[in-house]
C-alpha cells in the first residue's frame, strides 16, 4: 500500500468522516453547499473572464466589474474548499482511486496557477487597460483558459460518480 493511500485510509477512518459517510443528511447537504458554492465562484469568475473576452459588459472598465464580485468568489472559493475537503474525507479510499478525481485536481491546480500567473501579470496592469474594449492578448488567453479549466473541473466532478466504487 502505497504511503498516500495509507493517509487517505487512515482519514477515510476517522470517525466523522464515517459519520459524514453514513449519515443520510450530512453527506447529501455537503454534496449541495459544495455544487451551490462552485456554482457561485465559477460565475463570479466567469463574469470577469467574460468581460476580459469581450463578450459581456463590453464598455465597463474591468476592475469596476471584478471588485464587487471579488468577496463573492472567496466566499465561494472558501465555501467549495471545506466541504470538498469533507466530502473527500468521507469517501478517501474512493477518491485516491478515481481517475475523475485526480483529474478534477489536475484541473484545479492548473485553474489556480492560471489565476495566479494571470494577476501577476497581465491584471497587475489593469490600470493602463482595463476600461478598453479587448484587453491585452494575455489576459484574454487568461480568461479562455479560466473558463476551459473550470468547464474541465465541473465535468470531472460530475464524471467522479461514474467512477465511484463501493468496497
């Protein structure tokens, strides 16, 4: 057994997470704050990656439509991270197997890398661009991505349940 899985079995074990597991109210309504909070972080996102593409609220400078909707992602964002961890503990030794899984992490990482590189570069000049019309060719490579990347993340949280297995 290979070290990672012995720490995704010892939390798969831990008694809450049997808890979460076994309870026919805790799993399902984690399960829907988790869906509900991706759902309001990946819309906050993808209003500003609309923006940045030229598809949506075209002559709105791009800080005046992602400052409001910052708060909104992080809560999301904090929101989709604790009971996605819960989730995960709850059924551990499944999710270590489950190609939709790892994908899914795949596709997050590269999501947060994307968002890193894309603030500390292209958005750290928002001041010189950000009220025209087609911002600079990186930030909308940014935004094309942000929006493949967490189409990619929901898709494989979908896939995960036709991959799921039952010891």
């Amino acid at each position: 057994m290979t070290a990672l899985l012995q720490v995704c079995a010892w939390i798969h074990d831990l008694p809450w997470a049997t808890a979460i597991r076994e309870s026919e109210i805790t799993f399902p309504a984690l399960e829907t704050v988790h869906v509900l909070s991706l759902g309001l972080m990946v819309g906050t996102i993808a209003i500003v990656d609309l923006r940045l593409l030229g598809v949506v609220l075209r002559h709105e400078p791009v800080a005046r439509i992602a400052a409001p909707l910052l708060p909104a992602t992080w809560i999301g964002f904090g929101l989709m991270l604790s009971t996605g961890g819960l989730l995960f503990a709850a059924e551990a030794t499944d999710m270590y197997a489950n190609p939709a899984f790892r994908l899914k992490l795949l596709l997050l990482g590269l999501a947060g890398l994307n968002m890193l590189v894309f603030h500390f570069t292209s958005y750290s000049r928002r001041v010189r661009w950000g009220s025209e019309v087609s911002p600079p060719v990186g930030a909308r490579i940014a935004a094309a991505a942000s929006l493949t990347l967490w189409t990619g993340v929901i898709i494989m949280g979908r896939a995960i349940a036709y991959f799921h297995h039952h010891g």
